[in-house]
C-alpha cells in the first residue's frame, strides 16, 4: 500500500503524466480469468500465483519502482498525501463493510483492534448503526477501538463474551460480526453471540485454522458466513472519496511516520509491539 509520484511514463500511457499524485492497488488482476469476468477481481485467478507488488513483486520499500497503468489511481489535488497511503487497506474495509449489509438497527460487533480491525471499525462508525461493540484482549488496541467510535469494548480474558452481549444488546445479540482475527477461537466465539438472521463476515485470515459448527443452526435462523478478500476498484474509489473529503480520521489511523531507510531498526520493532495502527515509511 503506497502513493508516490509519477516520474516517467511509458508511451502508451496518455492519462497521466510527470508530477502527479498516484496510489497503487498492490494487488495486480488479470481482467481476463473467469473470476475477473465474473466482476469477481478480488478473485483473480492470476493473482493468487504470486503478482502482488511488495510481496511478489517490487513494491513501496524503495524510491522508485515500476507500475502498469492499470495499478494506478490518479489522486485529486486536494487529498492529504499521508493518509492517501491509507487507501488501499481502507477499500478492503469498506468491501468487508459491504459484504456485511449493515443496515440501521445492528448491533455490530467487530472482533480484533489490529490495524485493519480497527480501519474496519472507522469504515463502520460512519454508519448509523444500533451499537458497535469490540472484542480485543490487548489492553492498548482496545483502549484505540474506543477512541476511533466503539461504543462498548469486551476483553475475554477478563469477561465472558456471550453474557456481555446478551446484557449489552439486551438479548439481542450480534446481526453483524466482523472476524477480524481468523483463528479458530474467534470463529467459535461468534458462533456463540449471533443473532437469528445473523451475518458472520471472516475476514482474518490464518489458514491452519478450523472450527466445528452446526449446519441446523445456519439453516433453522437464516444466518449467513461469508467471506471477504482484499476489494473491487469500486472499493478504491470510494476509499478515495473518504480520504480526500476527510470522512475518515487517517490521523488517528496512523500512529508514527519514518524515514524509509529506518524500517528495520525502528518500523518493525514498533510493529512487534503492537502498540501502533498503521506506520507510514516516507523515502
């Protein structure tokens, strides 16, 4: 996830030019694979081979790298270029949010404060929503989820998580949970607080996890488990709107700024601390 600015172009690109502001989409599609076809890009077939800029391929740990055009969103003149590098793990948020239909009269619940449970959370807070509730057992993350709009936090190393929402919601419990953890305890603890007509979005991902669960349960009160994966262009373009129209605090979204060349001594230590969000590297 990075911005940058345009430095050089290739003779076929004639919608962008020297000197303006771009953001990248990490995550390069085909167009042409059966899921892209499908309007399924996140889906991409090629992709999952290995294209990704920054893990697979040469991403934003250096000065300078080389994109396709259509990796690039060209960003208005009047955004906040910082939190421009919020954009793309912000559209995977929103693509999650959508996915989990959440309407007026919820009680949502988003399980984990890490970085991108937390950039879930904000996306969620500018819906009017019945309550949002955070589930986290770190004394710091949870302490952020309140700050960035959590109306209610639940540590479950202190607390039992089904009576809290069931006094909470007042017997109500969770039509949303977003699972934004993936390990097998998280997915077994929603199974425990979801309402009837309940969506359960996993979002977390570790692939080691299973769980047990009771067809009957889904059956009998119309719930749903679904998946959500990376984002659509669409998702990028709303992130967009929402950072340049300052509709998501990216100030409080990023908690330290470094120089690039400090990312080894300083950035990862930060990140194994767990005591940040999201740590901007600027070249």
């Amino acid at each position: 996830m990075f911005t940058g600015i345009i430095k050089d172009v290739g003779e076929s690109v004639h919608d962008l030019k020297i000197g303006d502001w771009v953001v990248a989409d990490p995550n390069e599609k085909c167009g042409y694979c059966i899921n892209c076809r499908k309007g399924l890009s996140s889906l991409c077939e090629y992709m999952a081979i290995g294209t990704t800029f920054g893990i697979f391929q040469n991403g934003g740990f250096a000065k300078f790298c080389i994109l396709p055009r259509s990796a690039l969103y060209k960003l208005p003149e009047n955004i906040d270029i910082t939190a421009a590098a919020l954009i793309e793990p912000l559209s995977c948020a929103i693509h999650c949010h959508n996915i989990a239909d959440v309407k007026e009269s919820d009680n949502v619940v988003v399980m984990g404060a890490g970085p991108m449970g937390l950039i879930i959370q904000s996306v969620i807070r500018m819906h009017p929503i019945k309550r949002l509730i955070c589930i986290e057992i770190d004394e710091w993350r949870g302490k952020k989820a309140l700050e960035l709009g959590a109306d209610f936090l639940i540590n479950p190393k202190f607390q039992n998580v089904k009576d809290e929402i069931n006094k909470i919601t007042k017997k109500e419990m969770a039509d949303v949970i977003i699972d934004a953890v993936g390990i097998s305890e998280t997915f077994e603890m929603a199974l425990k607080i979801w309402a009837p007509g309940a969506r359960l979005v996993c979002f977390g991902q570790d692939y080691n996890a299973e769980a047990k669960i009771k067809p009957n349960d889904i059956v009998r009160y119309q719930r749903k488990i679904m998946g959500s994966y990376i984002g659509y262009p669409e998702d990028f373009l709303d992130a967009i709107d929402l950072i340049a129209n300052k509709m998501i605090e990216g100030e409080k979204l990023i908690s330290t700024k470094i120089p690039l060349k400090e990312i080894i001594s300083t950035g990862f230590n930060i990140m194994k601390e767990k005591k940040c969000v999201k740590i901007i590297c600027i070249p």
